[in-house]
C-alpha cells in the first residue's frame, strides 16, 4: 500500500507538472504571437490557462491525499498525537473530514456538470458542464486517495517498529 501511495504522488505530481508546462507553453506562444502583426495571438488563451490550472491543482490535491501531507491543525497533532491511540484518532478524524468535503466537492461537481449547457465564448466546441467535468473526477480520485492514506496510516507499524 506504502508503495502504491508513492507511485500515485508521483504519477500526479507528474501529471500536473506537465499541465502547467503546457499552460506556461500557451502564454509564452500567445506574448510571442502578439507581437507578430497581423497574427495577434489565440484568443482562447486565457480561458485554457484558467482550465490548464485548475486541472493541474485538483490532480495536485490527489497526490496530497494519498501521502497525507494535506494542512493540519498543529495544536490538535501536538495534544492528541502524543501517543499511538491519539495520532490513529487524529488521522481517523482528519481523514474522514477529507472525505466529506471531496464527497460535496464530487456531488457538486456532477450538479454542475448535468446542468451547465451553456457553450463557452472562446472555445465554443465545449460545453460548461464538459469544463466542470474535473469536479467529479478529481473529487471521487481524491476520496479514493484519502481512503488509501487512511488505510497507510491505520496500518502503519508504531515508531520504533519496523514497517514494510
């Protein structure tokens, strides 16, 4: 499970990484474009880096979930966590409050997907709710990467033990 954990940080760190690269590849051709009279660059440019961005941070939070390096509430780590019971309690509480939350983010995410019709100015082949489709998908991939760190750290061997 410790190795599946890493290789999905790793997959999705990737995945992002190259999401933004291709964001920063569009800005750079359309700044270069506009200076090229008579061509004056993409006129979709900004919508697909608005897009670009948020797919990229979504897949980001995929990675975060499964390694479980989401923020904390320190004052609750540091009185709680002090022995074995109170960091399972912890990561129990933690978890399961990460998951409603990409539970609401999925159902939303679908609402808006079955309901936005309407067509997008720059790049009228797609629809809103075809835009909003990452809400679903990275939310039911977030739960699964919860449940997976969940499962890591419940299953996880005391400090001091040897772990696999």
């Amino acid at each position: 499970m410790k190795k599946l954990q890493t290789t999905l940080d790793k997959i999705t760190t990737l995945i992002s990484a190259i999401l933004c690269a291709a964001m920063m590849v569009i800005l750079f051709a359309n700044v270069v474009l506009r200076l090229i009279p008579g061509i004056g660059g993409f006129k979709w440019y900004m919508e697909s880096s608005q897009y670009l961005n948020v797919w990229s941070m979504l897949i980001t939070c995929i990675g975060i979930n499964a390694m479980g390096t989401n923020l904390r509430v320190e004052v609750v780590d540091s009185i709680l966590g002090k022995t074995p019971l109170g960091k399972k309690i912890v990561v129990i509480i933690r978890d399961v409050f990460i998951i409603l939350f990409y539970v609401m983010v999925t159902y939303g995410g679908y609402q808006l997907c079955t309901r936005a019709k309407q067509a997008v100015s720059t790049m009228p082949q797609f629809t809103m709710g075809q835009v909003y489709t990452i809400f679903p998908i990275a939310g039911v991939l977030c739960i699964l990467s919860a449940v997976l760190n969940l499962i890591v750290e419940l299953t996880a061997k005391p400090e001091g033990g040897k772990s696999k």
